[in-house]
C-alpha cells in the first residue's frame, strides 16, 4: 500500500518521523512545489497532486496545511482514504477570526518573514511540550520558507470549500489552540492533544491509524 504524507505549514517530511508505519507499507513524502502568483489552494493541491501514482490504491495523509490540500485532492482523485491530522475539510471549520482576517485581506498588507519574534509564545500554542520539541520546533521555523508561508495563510483564508468530500477521515486533538475543535465533530478525537500532537502523541495517532486500516 502506498500512503503519501502532506506536511503542515513551514514543515517537511521530518514532522512525520515517530509514525510507525508496517513494513508493508510504501510511505512517500510529496514535497513543496514553488507556488504560482495567486494561485488558489486547489489549484496547487492538484498541481501537486500529479506527483501521486494512481496506477495502484493509495492513502493521502495530511496534516494541518496539508491537510487542507489532502482534501482538495480527495475531491478530485480516487484515494483508498484520506486522513486529515489536525487539520479542517472546508473553510467552514475555520475559525471565525480567521476567516474574518480572510474577508478583510488584512495578512495581504504584511511582509513575508519567519515567525522568530515571540517564539515561545509560538511554541505555546502549537502545544509544544518538551526541550527536544521545542528544539526541533525551532529548526522548522529557520528552514521554513516566509514566501510560501506568506503564500499559503492567504490560499487558506481564501479557500471556497465548504463542503466535506467523503472518505475523508478527520483526526484532531482536543487542546488544538491554532485550529480549535469547538462544537464541531471529528471521527478520532485525541483529547489531551494538541496541534503538535503529530510528534507528542504520535503512538496514539499510530494506533488510530492502524485502526482505520493503515497497518
């Protein structure tokens, strides 16, 4: 079984790195492609996308950003599954003031950079819980890209989906301060995790995705 892993915002393939996986399965890591002046967030998810062989049954894994990608591609392609890991299936899920920002296209009059101001506070709300993550955090901040950040907050606050394709599996934590769960329902609920929780609640997330039928 091949399963291709979308990494959130500012991260790489490294985020996914205390998943366990069987040796069965086929794990690839579609990488970023430079961004098109503009571009809307399906049109680059589907772009993307075309690094995925569909000559076989896949599984598209997506966290956060990416899992917003993941749910484009869903829509147009024909995965086995889908899973979302701290992440929304349509901008209807998004919190409100984000979606006010959105509206009023006020993130459109700021300059690209890294976040290195207010890091801990940062760290805080990514629900970082530890030295080693907290280091680790640190250096996917110096390698992120401001461009495509910068890029990909306003593709976010622009995305039109508001509806949920099917097969798509949503697996969040309960503390998720960037990406609060509030009222609405997710298929896995992880409740001591938050939006981190992909490196410090891993075994967890590992069991749920075993359970769902990637073992």
């Amino acid at each position: 079984m091949n399963v291709y892993l979308i990494s959130g915002l500012g991260a790489d393939g490294t985020v996914f790195q205390k998943l366990a996986f069987s040796q069965g399965i086929k794990v690839h890591y579609l990488d970023w492609i430079p961004p098109k002046t503009m571009e809307p967030l399906r049109d680059y998810a589907l772009r993307m996308a075309e690094s995925i062989d569909q000559s076989s049954s896949y599984i598209i894994v997506g966290l956060s950003f990416g899992g917003m990608l993941a749910t484009e591609m869903a829509s147009i392609l024909q995965p086995q599954k889908t899973i979302l890991i701290s992440s929304i299936s349509s901008i209807t899920e998004l919190p409100w003031h984000f979606r006010l920002v959105g509206k009023m296209r006020v993130n459109r009059l700021l300059p690209a950079f890294r976040p290195h101001i207010g890091y801990r506070f940062i760290t805080s709300i990514f629900g970082v819980e530890s030295q080693e993550e907290a280091s680790y955090f640190r250096e996917l901040l110096k390698r992120s890209d401001p461009n495509f950040s910068k890029w990909a907050v306003d593709a976010i606050l622009q995305w039109d989906r508001t509806e949920r394709p099917s097969g798509v599996v949503r697996i969040h934590g309960g503390k998720d301060r960037v990406l609060p769960i509030g009222q609405r329902k997710v298929d896995y609920l992880i409740k001591d995790g938050g939006h981190f929780m992909i490196f410090n609640r891993a075994d967890e997330i590992s069991r749920i995705l075993s359970e769902i039928g990637i073992d």
